[in-house]
C-alpha cells in the first residue's frame, strides 16, 4: 500500500515476526532515504481487537528513526504481511 503525504512518504509496510505471531513492525520509507519503525502486540479477541505499542512515550506511540542495515538485520526475523 503506498501513502503519500506532505512529508514525502512513499511506503508503508507491515511486517509479521516470524516466532510470535503477535508481534509486528511498521515500517515507512520516506522520500528523503530515512526509515522509521514502530513496533507492537496485537491480539485479535472475539469481541475486540487489541494493540500495546512497546516503547510508548506516554501513551503515544513512538517511532525509531532507523538506518536501512540496521533495518535488514532486523527484518530478518519478519515476514511482510499481504495487504487485503
């Protein structure tokens, strides 16, 4: 799925970890070379859907500004999920 915006973004990707299936990454390219993640638990319960972000910031999501090695080590451990 690719989202533009006033800040340039061209890409969002979800990825899923491959050892715990609760575990994803965000992860948006922009224009300008940087990539940030943002990290989360998600439990899908019969009556609802629920999300803890790890690294919050008082309340808030928090996303790492992170370099694209840095990035491919990481996403080693993941597997891209198909947008529906």
């Amino acid at each position: 799925m690719i989202k533009r915006s006033r800040a340039n973004r061209t890409e969002k990707a979800t990825y899923r970890n491959n050892r715990n299936e609760h575990k994803f990454i965000d992860v948006v390219h922009h224009g300008d070379g940087h990539y940030y993640m943002i990290q989360y638990i998600k439990h899908e319960l019969p009556e609802r859907t629920v999300v803890n972000y790890m690294g919050t910031r008082c309340g808030r999501k928090q996303k790492f500004r992170i370099g694209k090695a840095t990035l491919i080590g990481i996403l080693e451990d993941y597997t891209k999920v198909k947008e529906v």
